[in-house]
C-alpha cells in the first residue's frame, strides 16, 4: 500500500509550480487495490493538500491499466478549456508544459495531477439544483462542440455503448429461466427492444465530444458568490452529446440526494433538468422525436430493477419466484410500450 507523508508531496508541489511546501495531509479517496494481491503496484489515491500559504489542494496519483497517462492529460486539458471559456470548475496545474507528471513514490510507479480544492460541494438536489445543473451541461456542451474537443477514452453512461445505469445484458443473461415463464411474453419483450433499439441506431453515427461523464450533486459545488460548479474528471470521455444529456438527467433524477419528498419527484427533478438545458441549448425536433425511444431502453432495464434491489429481476430468478418474475417482465413490457415524450 502506498503511504505518504506531508514531506513526500513537497517536490511534486514544487514540480506544478507550488513553492510553499505541505501542511497538512488528507486522503479523500483510496482505492483498495491491495484486496487483489499484496504484490500490486496499482493505485487510485486521491489527497487533499494544505499548503504554508494557505491553499487547498487535490492531488489525484494514479496507475491504472484504463488511466494512462494520455487520458490523464486529455481530462485536465479539457478541464482547463471549460474554465477557460467561463465554466465555473477548478484550476489545473502545470508541471512544464504537461497537466500530468509521472513519478515513483516508494516502490509505486504513478501519474499526478494536481489542481484547486473545491469547497462548497452540494449534498443534496432540489428543482432549482436541477434546472441549473442542466443549464450547466448545456454549456460545457456547447463549449466542447465549438472546440472541436475530444478525449479518447470511454465514459460511464453511454447508453449505446458501456454504462452503469442500464444494461439488456443482463436481462438476456437470465433469458433460460424468463423464457420458461413465459415465452411468448419474453419474446414480445425481445421484440420491442429491437424496435426501439433500430429506432435510436442513428446516434450510433451522432459526432461524439468530450464530456465530463459524470455530473451529480456529488461533483458539484456552490461558489461563495452563488454559481454553480462543477469537478472530477476522472469520468470523462467522449459521447454523443444528447445521448449524454439524457443519461445525465436520468441519473440526477434517480441516484442523488434530494431535498424533500415532493410529490412525483423523478419526473419534476428529470423535468427540472432537460429545461434548462433546453434553455441554453435547445433541443432539435429531431432529438425530441429520439427521446421516448431512447427513455425507454434505459427505463425497461434499469439496472437497479434488474439486479441491485433487494427484489430484483436476478433475485427472483434465484428463489425461483416465477409469478412474481412475470409480473416484473409485464412491467418491462409496458416500459418498452408506454413511452412519453420529452417533458419540456
């Protein structure tokens, strides 16, 4: 495991431009990569610096086979072009000409980045937070397009490619249990997917950009002056733009914090967001005409209902519970079926 002290940081400081040394040492985040073997040189290790004059900073070191070095720069340069055309998001570093600078640190060979500790992180979203952090997507969008910006590297939620939100894997991998259930209903259920997939093949050829890949409450914070912010990179990659927006929203929608038990929450705080996006970027006709479609796929197999939830599709196919795995598959049916039109 690597350990460090406040002694250790002091010439990477140096090497980003940073002349007062350490004091202070914190780590927000470590990555348990001992767990696969006491021999791994692996790292994910996220620390918050004080240094003597009074900054507070966030040193991110990596060896990952999936961050290299490449993608490490291609993030925090697109980080540095947001907040160069206006994005309220922290500063990167230096080290020479590079954002990112390759050290070993006791045996462990890393890449560093290191940039400004955002205070004010928002723990909970409500419809106002929703709204704005649209707003916010739909600029760094916009941004992204007119730069021509890119980073080759995949995100979490594309909903035609990789994603953690939804996934037809999964339903089809329980497909022996399911057709015995009922046939004819899991077959309909293949069917419409098909459909409803061909229908949105044309965002297979949609022009991908960077994204930051991973807008929540917990990678947004609140200036002292009222605007909203946003940090981390670590997700970012390039995706088709609406594509993003609308996994965006979905996941503000339905995995964050929220301030009160409103009534209808998911649709207002989903609402909340596409309008104000659509405010800063409108919406053609033709996404618009894209989103049912699009909505359904990753709403029939939400990945939770599928296999997180104490009674999830997987669960029920474990205990062997068919009546209550129908019902689930009529309930996927009806969400392939039943689909609504973009809420702004």
């Amino acid at each position: 495991m690597l350990k460090l002290e406040i002694g250790d940081l002091s010439p990477i400081l140096r090497d980003f431009g940073i002349l007062s040394p350490a004091a202070a040492l914190t780590e927000l985040q470590r990555y348990d990569y001992e767990s696969q073997g006491p021999d791994t040189r692996e790292v994910r290790l996220i620390l918050r610096v004080e240094t003597g004059d009074g900054r507070s900073l966030v040193l991110r070191l990596k060896n990952e086979p999936d961050a290299p070095q490449a993608l490490m720069e291609a993030q925090s340069r697109f980080a540095a072009l947001l907040r160069e055309k206006g994005v309220e998001t922290p500063r990167a570093y230096r080290a020479g000409e590079n954002y990112t600078r390759r050290y070993d640190l006791k045996g462990y060979p890393v890449v560093a980045a290191l940039e400004e500790y955002a205070s004010g992180e928002l723990t909970v979203v409500d419809l106002p937070t929703a709204e704005e952090t649209g707003a916010l997507l739909a600029r760094m969008h916009d941004i992204a397009e007119a730069e021509d910006a890119h980073v080759d590297g995949p995100v979490l939620f594309d909903p035609l490619g990789r994603n953690d939100l939804f996934r037809f894997s999964l339903f089809t991998d329980l497909g022996d249990f399911l057709r015995e259930t009922d046939a004819a209903l899991y077959g309909e259920i293949l069917r419409r997917h098909g459909l409803l997939r061909e229908r949105v093949r044309d965002l297979e050829q949609a022009p991908r950009y960077a994204v930051q890949g991973d807008i929540s409450d917990c990678n947004l914070y609140r200036t002292p002056d009222g605007r909203l912010g946003i940090f981390d990179y670590n997700n970012c990659g390039d995706n088709g733009l609406f594509a993003d927006a609308v996994m965006q929203a979905l996941f503000e929608a339905r995995l964050m914090d929220y301030s009160d038990e409103m009534e209808d929450r998911e649709a207002r705080i989903l609402a909340a967001f596409l309008r104000g996006y659509d405010r800063e970027r409108p919406f053609t006709r033709k996404e618009r005409a894209l989103y049912p479609s699009l909505y359904g796929l990753i709403n029939a197999f939400w990945l939770s209902d599928l296999k997180w939830d104490e009674d999830s599709l997987e669960e029920l196919v474990k205990t062997g519970d068919r009546e209550t795995a129908r019902a689930r598959m009529e309930g996927i049916l009806r969400k392939l079926t039943e689909l609504p039109e973009m809420p702004v």
